[in-house]
C-alpha cells in the first residue's frame, strides 16, 4: 500500500506543479458571428451573401443574469486563452480530487487497522 499512496502523493505533487503554469481564468464563452444587416443593395444580401464580421463576443452568467461583451480580435485572443485557462484549471482540480479520493481510502484503511 506504501508504493500505491507514494504514487498519488507523486501525482498530486505533480498537479500542483501544474497550477504554477496557469495563466489568468475567465468563465464564459467566445463566440464569434457573422451579420446581415438587411439593407437592400448590400453585400450581405448578394447571392451569396458576404456577411459582415467577424465579430467576437464573450459571454457569462453571474448571479443568473447574462453578461455580454463585443471585442476586438486581439481581446478575443485573450480571452479565449483565459477560458482555455479556467478549463485546464477544472481538469487539474477534478483530478486532484480523484487522486485524493484513492489516497483517502488507503489512509482510513491504514487508521482502521491502527495505523500500519
């Protein structure tokens, strides 16, 4: 059991050294859209339509209202790296815990047997 708990101590150790690499998290999402603007005579309405755009929106839910906002590419590039960020983030913690979980029930075997 020693070698098994040494394994997820070693894991664990790793994934923290993990969290040291992420950069800034955002929640939300990045969209990017294409418009038509319905004005007789433009490009958009052309066959085929050349729609307008791109245009990048990040969006979030905090306290259940929605927020939005319109960015430049160079903001949309940052923010995708921050969402890119927070799910890596999730990932890591997810398998901090299954990996602690493991170690969990190795030590409460080892302090119902009375600690060997």
């Amino acid at each position: 059991m020693a070698s098994r708990l040494e394994r997820h101590e070693a894991t664990y150790r790793s994934l923290k050294a993990e969290l040291d690499e992420i950069g800034f998290i955002s929640p939300g999402s990045l969209v990017v859209r294409e418009t038509s603007c319905g004005k007789p005579g433009c490009r958009c309405q052309g066959d085929p339509p050349q729609r307008h755009g791109p245009y990048f929106q990040w969006s979030r839910t905090r306290e259940g209202r929605t927020e939005s906002r319109r960015l430049g590419e160079r903001e949309a590039e940052l923010y995708r790296e921050w969402i890119d960020n927070r799910r890596h983030l999730e990932r890591i913690l997810a398998e901090m815990e299954r990996v602690s979980e493991s170690a969990g029930e190795i030590l409460l075997r080892r302090a119902r047997s009375g600690g060997q």
